[in-house]
C-alpha cells in the first residue's frame, strides 16, 4: 500500500486520542506537561522490562504451543510492573496537586476543581496510552508506507498493519481511561475501583495470547473491545456519579 | 479561556515551558520528517565538511577505526568552535556590535540560500514538483532575504521571526545529519561537554559572553530563539505569572518579587561552510545580573517570576531585592510595571531595541530563550535516530524534550545562564541506545506475535 494506507493505520490507532488531545488538552499547557511526563514514565517501563527480558528473547515456537507459558509470564510480569508503576505516578501526583493548590492559594486562584483532577488524570493515561500505541503500533507501521503490505501466518484474514492498530486503539482506549478510574479510585479510597483497574488490564493483556493461535484474532480482537467497552463505560458511569455528587453538595 | 470553571490555574501553569517546547518539536519532526523522505534519494554520499576534517568514515573501518576517527573529528570541531567563540566574544568586548549583526545577518543568508537552496532543489526532486528554475531562484531569494530582515529588525512580526529561527535550524540540522554515524554521535557529546564548559567554566566564552551583554543592557548579536508570550497576548492578562518553574520555587520559598527575566539563550556563532558553531546558555539577561551573581550565593533559594508576574497581585515583597540593587531599582520600578502592561499590549509589535535606559524593561518583557544552537543539535540526534527507525525517535524525542523540562527547572531555581545541550544530549544518547539494543527486539519480538500489554 502507500502512504494513503500508512496514515490510515495511524490514525485509526491515534485518531481518537488525537481528537481528545485537540479537544481537551491542548488548551492546558500543563496538561500536556503531563502528557509527556507520563509518556515519559511508561517508556521508562518498557525499557527495564525490555532490560529484564531481553535475555529469554526470542522464545523459541518451534514447537508453537509451549510459547504460550512464557509469553503470559511475560505479560503478567509487565502488567505487574506497571500497575505499579501507576501507583507510583499516584503518589508524584498527590504531591503536586498539594505543591498546585498551595501556588493557587498564593496567587488567589481557585483551587483545582473536580473537573481539573480529572482531567490531569485524563492527562496522565493518555500518556500511557499514547506511548503504548507509539511503540507497539506506529513505531512498527514505517514499512505500510511502503508499496506493500505484511500478513502474519497466525492471522491471515486481515493485515498485519490493520490488527496492530485495531489492538493499539483498544488498549489506548483502556489505559487512557482506567487512569482517571484508578485515580478515583485512590482518591475515594474505592476498593473496587482500585481493583478493577489492574484485572482490566491484565484480562486485556491475556486476552491477545489467543492471537498466539491460528486465527485466533478473530475472537480475541472483539473480546479486546469488549474489555475497552467495559472500562470506557465504567469511566463513563463512575465520572457522571462524582460529578452529580459534586453539583448536589 | 473561560472553561474549567473560570480561570483555574491549569490553563497558565506551563505556558513558557510550552512556549519553548513546541517550536523545538516543530523543529525536530520538521526534521525527521525531511530526513526520512530524503534518505533515499540523496544518496549516503560522504560530504566533508569542517565537522569531520580529519576523518572521513568509511563503512568498511573497523569500530575502534571509527571510534578513533570520530573522536578526532569532534576534537577538531570543538576546537574549531572554541576558537570561532573567543573571536566573537573579543569582537563583542571591543564593541564591534555592528560587524557582529552584519555577520549573523550575512551567515543567515548564507545558510537560507546556500544550504537550504540544496535542501529545496532534493525537495523539488523528490516529490516533481513542477517549478522552472527562474520561479524557484525568486522564491528561494524572497525567502532567504525576508529571513535575513527578520533576524534583527524592528519591523517584522515576531511569529516570523520565530518560524524563521525554526527555519534556520531546520536547514542546518539537515546538513548535520549527512555526517556519518559515529562522527556525529561523539559529536554531539563532545558538544554537549562543550556546551557545560563553555557556559558554566568561570571565563567559559558563552559566560563572558553574556554577562557583557547583561552588563551593557543589550541584546547579543545572535540568533536566538525567543518565546515571548507574544500570540498569547491577549489572554496573559489572566495568565497572572504563573510558569511551572515560578511555582516550582515558589513553593520552596517566600521570597519572590524579583523581576529579573531570565532567560534560557543562546549565542550562536554563524555557520561557516556547513558548521554552525552554535552554543547555547542560559542567561540572566536583566540589568543587574552582577548584583545578583554576587548575592546568589547568600540566597539560597530565590523566586525565578517571569516578565508577566510583575502584574499579578504577588508583586509585592521585592523590598528585599530592592534594597540589594538601589540604583537600579529607583530607576526602573516605578516605570517597570507601566512598561510592562505596554508590553503585553504591543506584543504584537516588533520588539524596541537599543533604547537606552528602557533596555531593562524591555528585556524584562520577554520570555525564556533558547538558542538555535539548540534546535540545531536537538534536531541532528532525532534525525540520526530517525535514520534507523521510528522507535529511536519518539524515545529520543521524549528524552530531549524532558531534559529540556528539567533544564527550565533548573533554571528556574539556579537562576543564571545554564546550557541547555548536556541534560537533553545525554538523555538522548543514553535512550538512543536503551531503544536500539533492548527495547527494540523485545518491543518487535512481542507485537509481531500479536502480544501487547
């Protein structure tokens, strides 16, 4: 295909979170500081996974089935990491909303409303999401520029290029939207919340073993959106509580 | 602006250290952009230029060959520069000024015309663009001549300016990303050590540089990048000072009110036959910094406040500082805050220059500065990076952009000239190289299985 094709794949893994970008954080300077530092911090994760890994890869698939347990280890080891991770970036934030909202008392500013730690939490998982899209989908997609296209044997139906990016736009879809579900989640002190956020991610990332089978994209891509669906829904839901709580106080 | 509830304060922290980010990421994917497009057809011809005098690399050295060689280069090239600066800095210190902006004037030309001339024509190749050679010459001619105007007059929009400054870096980084590999890897470390020396060694040409400058009340005769909070003039009423590196310190300390812009710059000697000497500083810019260097160190933590703070109701408290610097501050308070407020409503208007006494205000009216030094070389890593593959890129990108964060903010609290090359080089090369030897075999390795986390 051509550079038609190319832009295409790209924008169906970040044309949404390109339209949020435009429309919600752009205008904030500070958000897209957070967007970066978040991006940021997840490249950070991947390298010292990568760093931790590198040495078992690659798994060896001649015999195709016993590729299965290292590639789960593999994805629950990092999605431990990482839930990790985020409470890491829980606690730097914590900090500096108290660093934010002294400067606003300082400057006889409002504090930060409800609205504006949501959307730095917003901020935050967009980053995770962006840099996961980056560096599984886009930073693979330089050869769909090309004249041709790539189909991998365990999932021939489609393009390589279309399922990379169908999965990235799911999981950027996931991890955009469960920060602002785990940061509620911490800031209510809500168990399930925290919870939910960690299961998600790992039945997603489990999820894309079936791809490991022949033709298993087929089911595994749906079921991928189903759990995009759930957390974009439960986002949704937990949002529209806290702000009708807030209005009624 | 009036979403989010009517000015919270997340729409104004940030706003300077955006202000110079963007353009530096409009640079570099300007660059990458150009780089990946052109590779092919500007085909991987060794070109000598002064940045590798001694070595020219051939594919088929062996590493320490290389190693060797690219080393030597970057030796030369560094002396080069050194040299090229104490020139300046003698030339400026006999006042020279004149010679000193016809100079710059004449390397922009030279570099708009003659090195994006080259750039233009490979464009024009690559894509068929159909242009006969007399419309191309007129074009390239208006273009270079508007960019040689815009570098140090009054009557140019300072959004030009600015795209030209881009411009500039663009061209150069696209000339530096033809040097080979290895060359331009030690290079551009060798540069950054160059940089720290250069800016921060106690009789460092970029430090004797700007404090001349600061101590005469001028600009320097360079290309500097400014981003002064000009295309958001109309809403830095309610911005009321708030940068992210004014409220980093401001929650350390409670003595703020100096008014002192400071100010990330750069001093960037011109490029002569594919080299551009560019280094970069960071200076205090603002008439007293001689008062200042001598109290930094009682101080230890001082409130860095941007050009627009002087109008926000933090104002007050500089009686400290005033009673550092008397003279300075009987001359200049009581208009600074009037000055100020005519700045912001004429920021649109081309910048006043060599006015004697306003001098001050006028330079506290600015925003932070950045050198095109800075472009330049930022640009060359991502370049080089892109040549290899994407991932390189945004990791680079994300690893210079972050240093470049963390040099604001160290600005914001060391408060005098700081090089802007060491913190984002080293973090570029040390990502470059994580990305290209882990991440990327296990990045590859997972999702051409279809694995993602």
């Amino acid at each position: 295909m051509t550079v038609a094709a190319g832009i295409g794949y790209a924008l169906l893994a970040l044309g949404p979170s390109l339209s949020l970008f435009v429309a919600a954080i752009s205008q904030k300077p500070f958000l897209i500081l957070t967007v970066l530092s978040s991006t940021l911090l997840w490249l950070m994760s991947l390298i010292v996974l990568a760093g931790v890994w590198r040495a078992f890869l690659p798994f060896k698939t001649t015999p195709s089935s016993s590729a299965w347990l290292p590639y789960s280890i593999l994805i629950l080891s990092s999605v431990v990491f990482q839930e990790g991770l985020r409470v890491l970036f829980w606690r730097i934030y914590k900090k500096l909303e108290d660093i934010l909202d002294a400067f606003a008392d300082r400057v006889s500013k409002p504090r930060l409303f409800l609205t504006d730690k949501m959307q730095i939490a917003l901020a935050g998982g967009m980053g995770h999401g962006v840099a996961h899209a980056v560096f599984f989908c886009l930073s693979l997609l330089t050869p769909a520029f090309g004249p041709a296209t790539f189909y991998v044997e365990k999932c021939s139906q489609m393009p390589f290029f279309l399922v990379s990016s169908m999965i990235a736009l799911a999981f950027v879809t996931i991890h955009t939207f469960s920060m602002v579900i785990a940061f509620n989640g911490y800031a209510e002190g809500n168990r399930v919340d925290q919870l939910i956020v960690p299961v998600v991610h790992l039945v997603a990332g489990m999820l894309t073993l079936v791809n490991l089978s022949s033709g298993g994209c087929i089911i595994g891509i749906p079921l991928l959106y189903c759990m995009a669906l759930f957390t974009l829904l439960h986002c949704g839901k937990m949002v529209w509580k806290r702000l009708a709580d807030s209005q009624n106080r | 602006m009036e979403d989010g509830g009517g000015g919270s304060i997340l729409e104004s922290i940030g706003s300077e250290i955006i202000g110079v980010m963007s353009p530096v990421s409009i640079c570099m994917f300007l660059v990458v952009l150009l780089v990946y497009s052109l590779t092919n057809t500007s085909a991987s011809s060794a070109v000598r230029t002064a940045a590798n005098l001694v070595y020219l690399e051939s594919p088929t050295d062996t590493p320490a060959e290389k190693l060797e060689g690219a080393l030597l280069n970057a030796l030369v090239f560094v002396i080069l520069i050194a040299f090229v600066t104490f020139v300046l800095v003698l030339l400026y210190y006999y006042r020279c000024t004149s010679f000193l902006k016809h100079y710059t004037r004449f390397s922009a030309f030279f570099v708009l015309s003659f090195m994006g001339g080259p750039i233009f024509l490979t464009i024009i190749q690559h894509f068929n663009i159909p242009v006969d050679s007399v419309t191309c010459f007129i074009l390239l001619f208006n273009f270079s001549i508007l960019g040689v105007l815009s570098v140090f007059s009054n009557g140019v929009p300072i959004l030009i300016r600015q795209s030209y400054m881009v411009a500039l870096g663009i061209v150069v980084a696209a000339w530096f990303t033809r040097l080979p590999e290895w060359t331009t890897w030690v290079l551009l470390v060798a540069l950054a050590l160059y940089d720290l020396v250069a800016v921060l060694a106690p009789g460092g040409p970029l430090k004797i540089l700007v404090e001349l400058a600061s101590r005469r009340e001028e600009e320097l005769p360079a290309l500097v990048y400014e981003a002064r909070p000009t295309t958001n003039a109309n809403i830095s009423g309610s911005r009321g000072g708030s940068t992210l590196a004014g409220l980093l310190v401001a929650g350390m300390s409670q003595n703020d009110g100096s008014d002192h812009g400071v100010e990330l710059q750069a001093v960037s000697a011109s490029p002569r036959t594919n080299i551009g000497n560019y280094e970069n500083e960071i200076a205090s810019e603002s008439g007293h910094m001689v008062i200042n260097m001598d109290n930094d160190d009682e101080e230890e933590v001082e409130v860095v406040r941007e050009d627009q703070e002087e109008t926000s109701p933090l104002m007050a408290g500089n009686s400290r500082e005033r009673s550092r610097s008397p003279m300075m501050y009987e001359s200049t308070d009581n208009s600074s805050r009037r000055l100020n407020e005519v700045a912001v409503a004429e920021m649109m208007r081309p910048r006043r220059e060599r006015d004697g006494d306003e001098m001050i205000e006028v330079m506290n009216g600015r925003g932070i500065k950045l050198g095109l030094g800075d472009f330049v070389f930022y640009s060359v890593l991502v370049g080089r990076a892109a040549m290899y593959d994407l991932m390189t890129v945004y990791a680079c990108y994300l690893a210079i952009i972050s240093g470049l964060g963390c040099t604001l903010i160290l600005l914001a609290v060391c408060r005098h000239a700081l090089p802007a090359l060491p913190i984002s080089i080293a973090l570029g090369v040390i990502f470059y190289f994580l990305t290209r030897l882990l991440m990327e075999p296990f990045v590859v390795g997972t999702s051409s299985n279809l694995m993602m986390f």
